[in-house]
C-alpha cells in the first residue's frame, strides 16, 4: 500500500476491478502498471474527460507514447475511437484540441439531412487528423489502435432504407432478449494496427473480425466506428474488410463487455459514467450489464457526482442536446464542460504526485453509482 497524503477528490471517482485494485494499492498509480487505455462511445459526452485525456496523452503517457517503455494498446468505438487514434499521432495534446473544437462548434442546417452530417463528420476528422495523421497512425509502433465497427449482416447491407431499418428493429428485438442474438445481425469488426497485437481483446461474445488498419482504410475505419444508423450514412466496403454496410460500433460495443485485460498489466479506462452497458441497446435494458469478470484488470477514472451537480444542466453534454438548445446555447454549454474538465486532470495528477490512500478506491461493479 503506498503511502500518500492526496486529499479524496471530489471531482473524480475510481473504481477498480478486483486484481486492480490489489495492484494500484500495492504498488500506487503508476503508468507502468497499465498496458491499455479504453474509449467508450458517446459522443460528446467524451467532453466531460477532454483535459483528463489531455493530461494523460502528454504527461502520465508521455513516455510511452515517444517510444520509452512497453507499447499501449488503445481500444474504443465510435467517439471513443475518435480520441484513442488522436493518441497516436505525434502531437496527441494537439490532435485532442482539434477534436474538441471542432466537435463542440459543429453547426447544421435546420432539419439536416444524413448526408450534410455525414460530410462535416468526415471534414472534422480529416482536420484532426491533418496532413500526416493517417501516416503517424498507421505507422506507430508504440500505440497499437483498435477500432470498432459494426458490419451487417445479410439484408442489413442493402442500399435501402427500409432494409437498414428493418435490421435496426429486429436486432433490437433479438438484442432484448439475449446480446448474443446480435450476430446474427452484425459482425464486430475490429480494425488494428499492430499485427502482434491481433489477438488482443479476444471477444467472444459475438461474431468477430478483425482488419488491418492501413493507409487506405483508416478515414473509412473512423467514419464507420461513428456512423449512427439515420443519423450518419454508412460506410460501405471498406479496403481490407469483408463486403458489406458498417455501422457505429458503439451497436455492438458501447462500453465494452470483453476481457479488457488478460495479462499481468492493467487497463485505464476515462469514463464519462459509472453505469457500464455492453451495447448501444442495452442503455433501456435496467438488468443488462456488463460482467464484472471482464473488469477484473481495469480501473476506472469517473467524474463523481458532486461534480456533475455543478455542471450546467447538472449533466454531462449528449447528442440530444442539438436538438433541445440553440446552436449558440448548446455551444456554450459544450464550452463550459470543456473547460471544467480540467478539474478531473488536477485531480488525477494530484493523486498520482501525492499518493493513494485506501478509501479513494471503490470496488468496481457493473452499477458503480
């Protein structure tokens, strides 16, 4: 148990899997601990962890994203994919600005139609990305990406509306009753970058393929990861993929129900809730969760409630938000979340310089409130 004088910090709350939280209280929160980092979907949600994220990319780490120490791996689907390759471009504190304020100032038209959304997500991620980003990211050995989308299967895959949505209702359907009902609707797709890590986040939930993510595919990759069914166009038949119409991946993955960690080190998952759901449909489903075993090697960085009490609204941002709030209100609201976010990254990195004590970590459970 290290020994620490950090105060208990009320803007974050951690909860750690059984086998983690035995570790961090051993050994403290240290980034030598953690081999992985995870992004859950989202969407703008993600704002409530912006500077967190920006702490971690360019001090916890530092070192490990310029190539000293062991390799990290990232997962995320949808806009957690979004942040996670920003992770490994060759100025990811820079890359995560260009996210944030692209995404919070984004402005459609009235009544926008899929295609008009589906092109400003696609200019937003080729501004982050930049000149060279889908080189750096392709390239990095040092942060090994996964990305997740959702292929569909069968009629799901035709260029008719109709079909698409027929998909979208009978997988809910067979969702209600057993997640695994899924596959026969989707394949998770994973995309990643590192052939020695193909074999990481062995999920057997469902249908599973994995892609390597190259040159040629990756605006495809991200554009699929986020691309909400009726509110996005698809992505069809992207390079290196099996044929087909892919969908976000937060479908089948919205907070991850895998092994998160099946080796001696520990995954750090930024949370934007304590609440953890498998899938997209899951979130109306009060008695699906993910299992606890799967969590056993993570921890979880959470803003606690005190904090959220003080954001306006009381709550963090979400895609409802562009339709109940002016585009002036709502950008201002999204700017507000940005900026108090800092106070997670204070609070984290006061823990980290000064210590843990006992009572700052909770024992994780699926419904961590």
């Amino acid at each position: 148990m290290q020994k620490g004088k950090a105060r208990f910090s009320s803007s974050i709350t951690l909860f750690a899997g059984s086998e983690a939280k035995i570790k961090i209280e051993e050994d403290g929160l240290t980034p030598s601990l953690f081999d992985s980092l995870v992004g859950a979907s989202g969407g703008p949600k993600w704002f409530v962890l912006y500077e967190l994220d920006r702490y971690l990319a360019g001090s916890f780490f530092s070192d490990r994203l310029t190539g000293v120490g062991a390799p990290l791996k990232t997962l995320g689907s949808s806009a957690g994919a979004w942040r996670m390759c920003c992770y490994a471009m060759a100025e990811p504190t820079l890359a995560l600005e260009r996210l944030a304020s692209r995404y919070s100032e984004e402005v459609y038209s009235e009544n926008p139609s899929r295609k008009e959304v589906t092109e400003k997500a696609r200019e937003m991620l080729i501004e982050v990305l930049g000149s060279s980003g889908v080189k750096e990211v392709v390239a990095n050995c040092q942060v090994a990406s996964h990305l997740v989308a959702a292929r569909s299967r069968g009629f799901g895959s035709s260029k008719f509306l109709g079909a698409q949505l027929a998909l979208i209702l009978l997988s809910a359907l067979g969702n209600l009753f057993n997640r695994r009902a899924l596959s026969f609707f989707y394949e998770r797709t994973i995309f990643c970058t590192s052939s020695l890590s193909r074999d990481r986040y062995e999920c057997k939930d469902l249908a599973t393929a994995r892609v390597p993510l190259t040159e040629n595919n990756l605006i495809e990759a991200l554009m699929a990861t986020g691309a909400i069914p009726y509110i996005l166009e698809g992505v069809r038949d992207i390079a290196g993929a099996k044929k087909g119409l892919f969908w976000d991946g937060g479908i089948v993955d919205y907070h991850f129900d895998c092994p998160l960690n099946e080796g001696d080190a520990l995954t750090l998952y930024p949370h934007y809730s304590s609440n953890f759901v498998p899938g997209w449909f899951d979130k109306a489903l009060p008695w699906r969760r993910v299992k606890e075993l799967n969590y056993n090697k993570a921890l979880m960085v959470c803003p606690s409630f005190n904090f959220l009490r003080t954001l306006p609204f009381g709550k963090v941002p979400d895609r409802k938000d562009f339709e109940q709030l002016r585009a002036s209100e709502r950008i201002k609201y999204w700017k507000k979340v940005l900026a108090e976010s800092v106070r997670l990254a204070e609070d984290f990195h006061e823990i980290v310089e000064c210590g843990l004590t006992y009572e700052m970590i909770r024992p994780f459970s699926a419904r961590s409130r």
